[in-house]
C-alpha cells in the first residue's frame, strides 16, 4: 500500500456509469413479492423485473406460428418431465 495516492485526476459520484435508466414505477404488493421470492437464495428482483419486461417485448415481435410453436415445445417438454418423474 502507498503511503500517498494522487486523487487529483478523480471525480465525484458513481464509479461507472449504469446503462440503465433510473425511474418511479407503482406495482401491486403482490408482483413485487412474487419476483422477491424468486430470488431469496441471492439475486437483484429488480433485474428479474426487468429480464421478465424484455422476455414480454421479444414474445409480442414473435410471429403466431412462432408463438405456437414456442409453447407446444414448452408443453411437450414439461410433460416429458412429468411422465419421468
């Protein structure tokens, strides 16, 4: 360790500059509690809120068939893993 360091160049604030953007948003008690139960072990429900947002805006460009698609694989799947268990 130095006995002196040269803060001179230094800045005030934040060390890095977050590419988010910082706002006031209202949700029902119970949302906020779902998405804080999901990460109890350890996580940020504030990212989980925000991948379940982005995961909702990709889905609305999905197509129909698409759509359709998406959800007959994630049902033949949870099934399959039902019939084994």
């Amino acid at each position: 360790m130095k006995e002196q360091y040269d803060f001179s160049g230094g800045k005030r604030g934040a060390v890095i500059k977050a590419n988010k953007e910082k706002i006031t948003i209202r949700l029902d008690p119970d949302v906020v509690d779902w998405f804080r139960k999901q990460v109890e072990g350890g996580g940020n429900y504030q990212s989980l809120i925000n991948e379940a947002l982005k995961a909702h805006i990709k889905q609305q460009g999905e197509s129909l068939e698409t759509t359709l698609r998406r959800v007959i694989r994630e049902e033949i799947k949870a099934e399959q893993q039902q019939v084994a268990a």
